[in-house]
C-alpha cells in the first residue's frame, strides 16, 4: 500500500501549540504530513512565508513532515502532490462554518479530495494565530501558546 500523506494547509503566521498537536495528532492517522504554508502576501502579516516555513521546520523536525508552500487553489496543490486528504483543526462553533463552507468548496472543485477534521485538543481551543500576534504585538504573555523558537522570534521582533 502507498503511504498515506495528508495536506494540512494554512496561514501559521506564526505557528502555534494548537498547529503543533494537530501535526502530532495528524501523523498517528496519516504515515507523512505535508505542511502546506499559503502564500498571500497580505497586508497585516507578521512574518514572511520564508520565515514561517523556518519556523514550522525549527518547531517540527520529523522526518514525516515536509514544509512546503503554495500560492493559488489548495486543491491544485493538493493534486500537484499527489495527495487526496486534507487536514485541518477545529476549535469551536465559530470555526465551523468557514471550514464547512471550505471543504464544501474544495469538494466541489475536486471531488476526490476529501477533508478531515480533528477537534483541537482542550488546552488549544482558544489559541489563534491572530490573537498570538496582538497579544504578542502588546506585550503580553505568549509563552506556552507557542513553540519555543516562535516565541523567541516573536520576542525579537517586538523588542
Ligand atoms: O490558517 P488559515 O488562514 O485558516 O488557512 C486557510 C487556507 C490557507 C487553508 C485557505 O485560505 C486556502 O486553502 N486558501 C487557498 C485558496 C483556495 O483554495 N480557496 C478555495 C477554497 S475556499
């Protein structure tokens, strides 16, 4: 049997603990993970994709995960890489409907892609890349939020 390798696709501006566990949790379910970082230069982003991806690497370091970007539809990527499962984390309620709207979507665009969920473990469920930022843009506590090499790039960049 072919390995089975999952696309976990996002932002991760900047990775956090919550991304992490999904990863740990996503490779007992799948034999690799492609952490897949969106290229999208907007306006509001705190680190580059280059700096992203060094910093999923730095966070992860196992040889079953690769970190890798893309720019356009996921689901062209998902086909580039030959891969037919994407993972994403659900937090809450709020969450629910952007990934329903967006697994729907990317169903609809290639049906043989399926999306899956994994409930965020209880310690992550309010930990969010954006309130990382302003928490840390503020000067406030993120430490345990996120990896040890992202806290200390984000103690860099707010010093
Ligand atoms: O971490 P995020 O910001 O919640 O991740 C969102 C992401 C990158 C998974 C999503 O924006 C995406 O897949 N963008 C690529 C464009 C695309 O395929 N759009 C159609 C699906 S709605």
């Amino acid at each position: 049997m072919p390995p089975r390798i999952a696309l976990y696709p996002g932002s991760f501006d900047p990775p956090t603990n919550g991304h992490l566990s999904i990863i740990q949790r996503g490779l007992k379910m799948f034999d690799g993970l492609i952490v897949a970082v969106l290229k999208n230069p907007a306006k509001d982003e705190l680190f580059s994709v280059e700096e992203r991806v060094q910093l999923l690497r730095g966070a992860v370091n196992d040889k079953r995960v690769q970190v890798k970007t893309f720019s356009g539809l996921l689901v062209k990527f998902a086909q580039q890489e030959g891969v037919n499962a994407v993972l994403r984390g659900l937090r809450a309620v709020s969450d629910f409907e952007y990934e329903f709207q967006m697994a729907n979507m990317n169903r609809k665009l290639d049906p043989e892609i399926e999306t899956l969920f994994m409930m965020t473990g209880e310690d992550y469920f309010y930990i969010s890349s954006r309130f990382v930022r302003d928490v840390a843009r503020l000067g406030g506590e993120v430490r345990g939020l996120v990896p040890q090499n992202v806290l200390e790039a984000l103690k860099k960049r707010f010093k």
